[in-house]
C-alpha cells in the first residue's frame, strides 16, 4: 500500500546535480530517438499538489527532446464540449501517435480527486471511474503504449513555503491562484482521496511512481529516472544501421573514401 506520509521527509541531493541530470537528459534524447525509429508509443502522466515541482520535473525530461515528436498537455477544468463527452474522451483525443510521447500535466485522475473532493462529479460517477480508469489504462498497455504514472507530493510545510515564494516574487504571481488555497484548506480530503486512488489503481500492468518533492532537485533526478527506466524497457534500444545506399550517396556527395 502506498502511504504518502512515507514520502514526506527532507532529503537533499547528495549527488552531483548539475551533472547527474545532464547523464539522465542525454539518456532521455536516446530514449526518444528509439521510439521515434522504431515506432513506439508512451504516455507519461504526471499528478501532483499544486507547487508540488510538476513542471520543473517536465522542463527537464523535455529538455532534449525534439519538439516534432512529443506533446505536453496540461489539464485543467473541461470545457462545455469535454462535459459533453465521456470524461476520458478528451484524454484519448490527445494520446499519441506511433513514435511519439505524450505528457500529462495533471490527467484523468481528477474526476477521482478535484472532482469527487469538489464535488463537481457525484459519487456514482467517481466511484465508477476507478473501474473506468484500470480498463482504460489497460487498453492502453494491451495497444503498446507504455505508460508511466507519477505522483509527486510534497508536505505541507513545505507547499506552504513554495506558495509564499509565489506571492512574493511578482514573475512567479501567474502561476497561483484562489484555488490553490481552497484546495490546500481540503487537504486531509484529498490526502483521502489520493489514498482510495493509489488503493484502487496501483496495478500490475500501470503502477504509480510516488516521487518525494521536498527538494526540487532529488525530486527531478528521481522522476527522470524512472522515466527513464521504464521508457528503455519497453523500446529496443538498437539504433538503425546506416542505409547503404544513403551510406554511397553521402560519401560521393562529401568527397569522403
């Protein structure tokens, strides 16, 4: 069972940062280039508190990726066409195509967390989903997508310093709002609700990944990681050999022997 109390304690990277996470990118550039020539497909799902690190994480892992062959979606409240839908429909409109990547800034996760919490869906519906949920997910592995799911949670105190940190510096006051604090003041309901959430979807073929946010940066070294772990395992590695006939172009084109 995964209890995030287990992840709440401070710990500083002990490692060389700046060039751990230089390794873990060009390991991630590898990792795109093999589902891109072979044809792979993976969605990363990132889920979080707000001011947990969740966009830190993504800059990072998408730092040496070539624009053409992934996508970030960050997910917000559903439009009145998405309301119209099934709840999963605007997630399977946005999963990838085969070679590319998709990301998830927040996800499908919300009608079993903001939106049972906040009661925008009832409980009929977000109980349902979690059944919804694992067949979805399912589908996706049984297709061929890998997918990868990470939460990224942080204390209390410490989401309190990040959000103090906000409203002080003026270039950092877009990136909160009313709704962090309404959410922040219906913690132990959603801490609730994370927990029911890991409880019923924590499966074999899609397992969570909880990743400790406290420090930005043992939290970024960590996400990449386990990114990275589980895109290689699901890709052949074996870059393309050269095209012979590419190979005799290039060199009569080049002058070369």
């Amino acid at each position: 069972m995964i209890d995030l109390a287990d992840f709440e304690k401070n710990k500083p990277y002990k490692g060389h940062y700046k060039r751990d996470l230089a390794v873990l990118e060009d390991r991630l550039e590898r990792i795109l280039v093999a589902h891109i020539i072979h044809g792979r497909r993976a969605v990363v799902m990132l889920e979080g508190w707000d001011a947990a690190g969740k966009g830190g994480i993504i800059q990072r892992l998408t730092a040496e990726w070539d624009p053409r062959h992934f996508e970030v979606h960050p997910i917000s409240a559903p439009t009145a066409i998405e309301k119209a839908q099934d709840f999963l429909w605007r997630f399977r409109n946005r999963l990838p195509e085969p070679g590319d990547i998709t990301i998830f800034d927040r996800s499908w996760y919300g009608r079993v967390l903001v939106e049972r919490v906040e009661k925008y869906a009832s409980d009929d519906e977000w109980r349902r989903a979690y059944d919804e949920i694992n067949a979805f997910e399912a589908e996706l592995v049984e297709s061929g997508t890998t997918l990868i799911k990470l939460f990224v949670h942080v204390s209390q105190k410490e989401q309190d310093r990040r959000l103090k940190d906000r409203l002080d510096d003026p270039w950092k006051r877009w990136k909160t709002g009313l709704d962090d604090y309404r959410n922040r003041s219906r913690r132990e309901d959603y801490l609730s609700a994370m927990h029911d959430m890991f409880a019923r979807t924590d499966t074999g073929g899609a397992p969570w990944v909880v990743v400790n946010g406290n420090d930005k940066k043992a939290a970024r070294i960590h996400a990449l990681t386990a990114v990275a772990d589980q895109l290689e395992a699901h890709v052949d590695m074996t870059p393309l050999p050269l095209d012979p006939e590419l190979e005799r172009v290039a060199k009569a084109a080049l002058g070369l022997d």
